[in-house]
C-alpha cells in the first residue's frame, strides 16, 4: 500500500466483523515487525502475546477490565469496544538484563529505568505492528485502559509482567453506517464511543507548533 494511503486508512476502529484474521496473515505480520522493527542492540524489551478473543465470558472480563470513563457506572461508560476485536495483541515487559552485561561489565540500569525504555520500545513496535496489519486490510484499535485489575489482565493473557498495552486487530464495520456495539458488561447495545474519522470533533488537535519544535544548531 502507497504510505499516504497507509496512513489514511489508519484508525481506531471500534465496530468489528465476526470474522477471523487468518493464522498465516498473524504469523506473516509478526514476522515482518520483528525483522525490521528499530530495537536497541536487538534487545526487543517487551514480549507480544497474540490472543484469540472468541470466548464470550472473557470478552465480558475484558471489557470491564477496560472500563473507559472512570467517573461513569458501567450503564453509561460507552467502554472500549476496540478490545471486543477477534484477535488482541498484549504487550507486556520482557527480562533482558542479562543483555544489558553481554558487553559491558558495569550494569548502571534502574529498576524505573528499565520500565521506562521498555514502555518506549513498546509505543515503537505497537506502531509498526498497527501499520504492518493496516497495509493487508485489517484495522486496528488501541487500549491503554487496563488498570482496572491488572492482575487479571496479566492472568488472561498469560503474561509475567502487566500487560501495558492492547493492540485489537480485525475487520471493520464500515464506520460511517454502523455507530452501535453490543456492550457485553450490560448486555445492551450503545454508541461507538466516536465515529473514528470525526476524531476532531472529540478531542481538540493541540496547534501544531505546540508539539513540533524548530531550533537551529548554533
């Protein structure tokens, strides 16, 4: 796909088909974000555990583990129906220490530091990952509300560590006719909480000479 239609297609989609991602489309995926993907000295800080979320009950637990609003009661969260998508991709912190001393003897790395650089490589990967499924025709959606039971969490998804971020993958509904979910914490059906191309009219976008910053090397 030419990058500028890459980029454009790109959304947070929250409205998912009941259709699978093949398993050689996954595994095709994963191989192409861990043969090219920018990682410090190949250290790959974190560890991508691939879910298939075709189980009704702990769909249900994912979703009130991803409450959206904490001032809201489940009835009128509009929740984050990105994590009902038929696959999630959990990230999670990996043990790499040992790469740390491999050549170099003194070790100066904080445990705070080591979660830090480790969440930052995370934000890299999740990107190449979101791009690399968008460019065969499957849409994405990000989760960071996951700190409703992280125990939980971690205990559904396998993982040693607390899941940091949730990357859910699968076909759209077409975004502009289908603005409704079955919300499965309450059984009833709600609105999307915003139709993904109007993400404007939601959040204001900051100036864009807020975020970018031009200084001269003199």
């Amino acid at each position: 796909m030419e990058w500028n239609t890459l980029i454009e297609n790109r959304y947070t989609n929250y409205a998912w088909q009941d259709r699978e991602i093949p398993q050689d489309i996954i595994k095709d995926v994963l191989l192409e974000v861990y043969n090219h993907v920018p990682t410090k000295n190949l250290k790959f800080p974190y560890v991508i555990t691939t879910f298939r979320n075709n189980n009704p009950e702990l769909r249900k637990e994912i979703a009130t583990i991803c409450h959206r609003n904490a001032d809201l009661p489940i009835e009128k969260d509009k929740g984050n129906p990105q994590v009902l998508a038929p696959t999630l991709f959990a990230f999670s912190r990996r043990d790499y220490k040992d790469l740390e001393t491999a050549f170099q003897k003194t070790y100066t790395w904080t445990e705070p530091s080591l979660e830090l650089y480790g969440s930052v490589e995370i934000g890299v990967v999740a990107t190449f990952l979101m791009l690399a499924l968008t460019n065969r025709g499957i849409q994405t959606g990000f989760c960071q509300n996951i700190g409703q039971d992280a125990e939980r969490a971690s205990e559904i998804f396998g993982t040693k560590y607390p899941v940091r971020l949730l990357v859910a993958a699968g076909y759209g509904i077409n975004p502009k006719v289908h603005y409704t979910y079955l919300d499965p914490r309450t059984n009833t059906k709600k609105e999307i909480p915003y139709a993904p191309k109007r993400l404007d009219e939601v959040y204001k976008r900051p100036n864009f000479k807020k975020i970018f910053k031009f200084v001269e090397g003199n």
